[in-house]
C-alpha cells in the first residue's frame, strides 16, 4: 500500500542517519526495486517489521540474474571497445558488491558469531580459520583470492573452484563475504578453470575471467601443491578458456 511503501523510506531515512555509507547501497537497491525493502532484520540497527527473509532472497535472485546478463555481455564484447568493456566492468564490480551486501544481511549471525569468538585471540588466527584450497573434482572455473589483515600484514591466498559455479563470481563470493565480515582486507587478482583428477592425482591449472581477468597461475599451483598430499603433479598454462 502506498501508506506501507512511505512508512519503509522513512525508516530507511531514520536508519540512514546512523549508517550513512552502508546505507546508501541499501537505498540505491530500494529504488531500483521500488516494490521491495533492502534490509535486514538480523541487523540491530534495522528494525524486523521492515523485510521479511523473502525479500532478501528475492533479491539475491534478482543480482544473480543481472550477474549473469553482463557475464553474458563481457564474453561477448569486442576486446577493442575499451569503453564498452570498462563500462561492463564497473557495473559487473557493483553488482558483485551489492550481492555481497545481500549475503552479509542473510548470514549476520553465523559470522558475528564466529567473530567475537575470535575477538580475545590473535587477529591473525582470522586468516588461520580459512582453508588455502577448496576446490572440488573434475573441471571447473576458480577464482583465487588474496586475503590481507591489515592489523598486522598477514597476508594469504585461497583457491576456490567448484563444479556448479556458472560465473568465477561465485567461486569468489561466499568467501570474500566471510573474510570481509571478519575484518579482512580482500583482492581478487583473477580467475580461471582447474581441471583436478584424482586417479591419477593430477591438477591443471589454465584459463582466465571474464570478470576478475587472469592472475598469476604459479600461485595458484603452489597454494595447491603444499595443500595436496605428496605425489600430486599440479601444473599451470597461460591459454586457453
């Protein structure tokens, strides 16, 4: 109703003048959707009567289906229209932050949880509660995260691949998203395929993102190399898709 749908932007507006920044991606969605409130009533500072869990999933759905458009438009674009791929480029990096937001309202409690459990220890046991390679079996996209505590230098990086990953963003996501509620400072250099057999206890590491672009493979390898049990051949190559 139109008096429901006033009385959520002045709560938004309350809610803002206390969480300006983080505020302003959640109002930004809320006009894109003006049918829809983007907050969470897990949040202390956003008040439970304003969205259902419905809402959130609505629009986690939403973000994955405009993920999945630009994906669709970055591979298909001239590599020679540097506006175009620009262009692309920063509404894909927007859309990631915004599903971010979207996944950090739906898991609040788990990582504040998890967090305060740490809260006594050494920060850099932050990063030591993340495992360095998480990728599964037979071929799939990767996404390689470099993963910084800025407290004290520490710095680390993760592999993850998985078989359902349509787009590298969902390699990278859910744990970027857990880093960053953590208070870790994250990077992603770029992405590509692995193909992992376990017979024959061997990992190729090849291929490059649309989205994050190509990192450096040798890396890749050696995280995987010192995580695999002995015997494990893991190579790396510069082409291919």
């Amino acid at each position: 109703s139109t008096w429901g749908y006033t009385y959520c932007c002045m709560s938004l507006f309350v809610i803002c003048t206390r969480n300006s920044q983080r505020c302003a991606s959640l109002l930004l969605l809320h006009h894109k959707h003006s049918h829809s409130v983007f907050v969470s009533p897990k949040l202390p500072w956003f008040s439970s009567r304003i969205l259902s869990p419905i809402t959130l999933h609505r629009m986690e759905q939403e973000l994955h289906k405009k993920l999945v458009e630009v994906n669709e438009k970055l591979q298909h674009c001239n590599p020679e229209d540097k506006q175009q791929l620009a262009s692309l480029h920063a509404e894909d990096e927007q859309l990631k932050r915004q599903l971010r937001e979207v996944l950090k309202q739906k898991n609040d409690e788990a990582p504040a949880a998890a967090a305060a459990s740490t809260a006594d220890g050494a920060k850099s046991s932050v990063l030591d509660q993340f495992k360095e390679v998480d990728i599964e079996e037979g071929t799939f996209k990767y996404a390689l995260i470099e993963a910084t505590d800025e407290s004290n230098g520490v710095k680390k990086y993760l592999v993850r691949g998985y078989n359902r990953a349509t787009y590298h963003y969902h390699c990278a996501t859910p744990t970027q998203d857990a880093l960053e509620k953590r208070g870790i400072k994250v990077h992603i250099p770029g992405g590509g395929r692995i193909r992992h057999n376990p017979e024959s206890k061997e990992v190729e590491i090849y291929g490059f993102s649309y989205s994050y672009g190509k990192p450096d493979h040798s890396i890749t390898a050696g995280v995987i190399q010192r995580n695999f049990p002995a015997g494990y051949k893991v190579t790396w190559r510069d082409d291919g898709y």
